[in-house]
C-alpha cells in the first residue's frame, strides 16, 4: 500500500510505503516487484519521495531497502513493543 505521509498540500508529493512479505516467500523478487508497482503508481500520483517506516528488529527489510534505493533518514528509539521487547522504528527515504 502507499498512501499520503500527511493530509497537509505541503506533503502531496510524499508518501509512505507499507507492505510484507511471509518469510518463505523473501529472496525471490516480488518484493522487488511489489516496490516497482508501488513507484509506478505513486509516479502516477505525483509522488516523488517514498518514506518507510521499519522495525529495527527487521534486518532483511532494512538490507532489502537499502539494496533498493532507500537510506536511512531517521529513528525513533523504543518506539514500539512486541512480546515485550522495544524495538526501534527506522525511517528510510527514496526520490523517485
């Protein structure tokens, strides 16, 4: 899904990805295909700057991410909790 980052016309141009993969099915380009999809059609939109926001916790999506254009563009500690555990939210960014 891609949807706007804030309601605000400021912010039109900017949106936030948000889309997952069940472990078996990583490593085999449709993630790849899904991010494609998803910049085509946020193109379409007058989209220009993808944002993502990832668990600390999920190596492979932040590699994935890195691998596909994205840096690290900033990190909210502790900002979420699962079974327990805080995990930190790291923000990427891509200029399509």
């Amino acid at each position: 899904m891609l949807r706007s980052y804030n309601p605000m016309p400021s912010f039109s141009h900017t949106a936030e990805a948000s889309y997952f993969l069940q472990p078996e099915l990583t490593g085999n380009g449709l993630g790849s295909r899904i991010l494609e999809c998803l910049e085509a059609g946020g193109k379409e939109r007058g989209v220009s700057c993808i944002l993502a926001g990832i668990s600390s916790l999920n190596d492979g999506s932040i590699r994935f991410h890195l691998k596909h254009g994205f840096m690290q563009c900033g990190r909210f500690r502790n900002a979420g909790k699962k079974n327990g555990m805080f995990f930190d939210i790291v923000w990427m960014q891509k200029d399509i």
